[in-house]
C-alpha cells in the first residue's frame, strides 16, 4: 500500500481514481509478459489459429472490467450478443461495456434524473442512495438513511419516486425538498414492501408489493408472530431508531395504481402475478409488464417462476388479455427477470438473475412479440435497469455489488 492510499483509503474502493505508479509498472509488466508468451505460442504452433478472441466474461481468465483491465478494442463488444439480426439496430457497435463503481452491498432502483443530469440508485442493506454524475463521473451518497429503499423513478414532473422496505411505502419528493408519501396501505392494512414503482401521463403511479423487505438484510422482519417471523426469535427493532414501530405483513402480494386523488387501487393480484417485481409500461401506455419473481419471506405458496407477465390496459384502467410474455430460458438456463424498461420502439430490456451460469446475468432484450432478440453479458446478477444520459440512449445497470452502463442507439421510453 503506498503512503497516499494510506493516507485516502476511499483510494483503494473507488474504481474511478489513478491507480499507483508502481501498481501502474507491475500491470505493464504483466501485460508485456502476456504478449511475449501469445507471440512465443502462436509462433510453435507454425499454424495460424484466426483470430484472437477478446476476453469476456466466459474467457478464462475471465474480463476485467475496472480501469486497469485493458481496453475493448473490438467493434462489437464481445459481452453484446445479437441472438436475432433486428438487435443490430438496437445496439451500438463502437462502445463497450463500463463498471463505473463498485463496492456495493445490493444495487437496485437505477432512476435517471434529465434536470439534474445524474443516475440514483439503491444500495439496499447499507441503508442509502448512491448518485452519478454525468458531468465527471463523481460518486457519493446521495440520501442516507433512506428507509431501505428499492426502486426508483422520476414521473413527468422531474419529481424523484421510491419504494421503501423499511417503512413500507412509496414516496414522492417534492421540488422544494419535502417528502410526501404516496401509499402506505391498502383498506386499512400495511403494504409489504414496495418495490418498484413507475409513472402513468395521467399523473397515477403503479408499483408492485412483494414481500422481500420483510428480511433483516434489505428491511425489518416481520413482528413476532407474523409470517416473517412466526416464531419471534427476530427483533424488528435492533439497529432502528427510538420510537421505530415495526410492522407485521397483512396482504397478498399484489400491485396497485395510486389515482391523482390518492386512492390506491388494486390492479393485480397474487394470483395473476405471484411476487411481483419489476414492472413497466409499453411506450404507448397500453400494456404493462410485470416480472414475478421468487417466494418471498413469509409466502406460504411456491411463490413465482422467474418469468414476466403482461396485461393490455384500458381506457378505463382496467388490465384485461392476461397472458405469459416469457418464462425467460435461454439456452437451457433461467435468466430471471427482475427490473425492466422498454424502449421507444417497444422492445422490452430486462435484468438477468442467472444464478452461477457464467454468461447468462446481465441483460436480456426482447421483441414486443416476446422473441428473444439480445443479450449483455455481466459478470454479476443484474438486479435493475433504466435508460439514462443526457439523450435517453445509455442503458445503466445495477448489478449485485457494482454499477455498470453502455451506450445503445435507441432511447428508453418514458421518464426515469
């Protein structure tokens, strides 16, 4: 450790600074070493092999992704895959895959602020919200303590929206700095713990209400006796403030429309989408997606699938023509879906949760008919998505411990 990261330990988390001259020598050296040795190879073989691959997530040894790894030279970047020829248009050849930070405990919520110029999202169990700037690229903490927060979003306002596993809610902050909650129940009973939230043009909000905040990891588990924690070995109120009152689960996990009055209405139920998620509308606001994901603490059914439901929406708001748009296997491999966004052609992009499959987390894309067109390859379980940048075309990706982002060359649809 040099004398300077001793003196800045932030030095040694933070992806974006220099790295130290020696640090700088030892990776040269390195990657001298490495050409020697591929040059030394290819020449014994006395046989040309084509040519060489460029490392990716499946290579081994596998991509390095942080600013020591080395550039990605290609056209196409190697962890962008065009499964069908119409991704071609989707995606942009010169530009490549980039980790903009790491060192998270759990990414989610990713919400593109178009006023502010900068990306917000969730790091769930360390109990705060991370901000990027687009300006330079700086990282901090933009809201701490955030109550647990999951989701978010921006409506057509530039007004910020999140979900809330703590204090099991969806808020809204307001231009001038105050907090206003949105829904915090349902006739009379708590909600779980909201999780994803998105805006309608006629000024409704729709989120889902699965139960995963009911966990000590991402929330607070239930009060003795509740599903949570039935057998109330667990103390909601360890590491909470004086006065927290923890909460107990009291309905099925369902999703709800917060009308321009402020009255919740129930649009979906667990039966129609077991665990709901991650959830979004078409550009023309007349479909909504909805991921059902797996059993939650104190599910007493099998929970979801790891698949995506999509329903047509009527004038009236009323969801009719129910149906499945994808149990999501690809190659033989679940790659569940979590958070989604569609861009403005329609084309639904959505996280990947594969597990320990190599290859298969990051990003799946998905015509509106439900084919599989594209796929992006990160090195972690990617837990939500937006589109962002100045110009909507930057696909940012909260994956496990890290943030990631690529440029596309279509926008994403709609706010946030």
């Amino acid at each position: 450790m040099t004398r300077q990261e001793r003196r800045d330990p932030q030095r040694l988390r933070d992806p974006e600074v220099s790295i130290s001259r020696r640090t700088l020598v030892h990776g040269l050296a390195a990657c001298a070493g490495a050409t020697v040795a591929g040059v030394s190879g290819a020449l014994a073989q006395g046989s040309p092999q084509g040519p060489v691959a460029p490392p990716s997530t499946i290579t081994s040894p596998p991509r390095d992704f942080s600013p020591r790894g080395a550039p990605t030279t290609y056209f196409w970047d190697p962890d962008i895959i065009a499964v069908d020829p119409s991704f071609n248009d989707l995606a942009q050849p010169n530009t490549a895959i980039k980790r903009l930070h790491t060192g998270l405990l759990w990414a989610e919520g990713p919400a593109w602020s178009a006023q502010g110029r900068y990306l917000l999202w969730s790091d769930i169990p360390n109990n705060r919200q991370m901000r990027w700037s687009e300006d330079d690229g700086h990282i901090s903490v933009f809201r701490t303590p955030s109550n647990n927060s999951n989701g978010n979003s921006f409506d057509f306002q530039g007004r910020q929206l999140s979900c809330e596993h703590l204090t099991r809610r969806v808020v809204r902050y307001e231009h001038d700095g105050t907090a206003t909650v949105l829904a915090d129940s349902y006739n009379g009973k708590k909600l779980n713990s909201p999780n994803d939230v998105v805006a309608h043009p006629d000024g409704s909000y729709w989120f889902t209400d699965p139960p995963y905040g009911g966990q000590l990891y991402e929330g607070e588990p239930d009060v003795a006796g509740g599903p949570s924690n039935s057998g109330g070995k667990l103390n909601p109120r360890i590491g909470q403030p004086a006065g927290f009152v923890p909460g107990k689960r009291e309905l099925p996990t369902n999703c709800y429309r917060i009308d321009p009055s402020g009255r919740v209405d129930l649009v979906v139920t667990e039966e129609q989408v077991p665990d709901p998620n991650g959830l979004c509308f078409s550009p023309d606001y007349k479909k909504l997606y909805v991921a059902s994901t797996g059993k939650g603490p104190g599910d007493t059914g099998p929970g979801g699938k790891g698949d995506m439901f999509v329903f047509d929406v009527g004038t009236d708001n009323k969801l009719t023509n129910h149906k499945r748009f994808s149990d999501f296997m690809v190659d033989g491999v679940k790659c569940g879906p979590d958070g989604v966004r569609c861009d403005v052609s329609g084309n639904v992009w959505c996280s990947s949760n594969a597990g320990r499959a190599v290859g298969y987390s990051g990003v799946t894309v998905w015509s509106p008919e439900g084919k599989l067109i594209g796929r992006i390859r990160l090195p972690e379980v990617c837990g939500n998505i937006c589109f962002g940048g100045p110009k909507r075309n930057r696909l940012f990706m909260a994956a496990s411990q890290s943030l990631y982002a690529v440029y596309t060359a279509t926008q994403g649809a709609g706010p946030g």
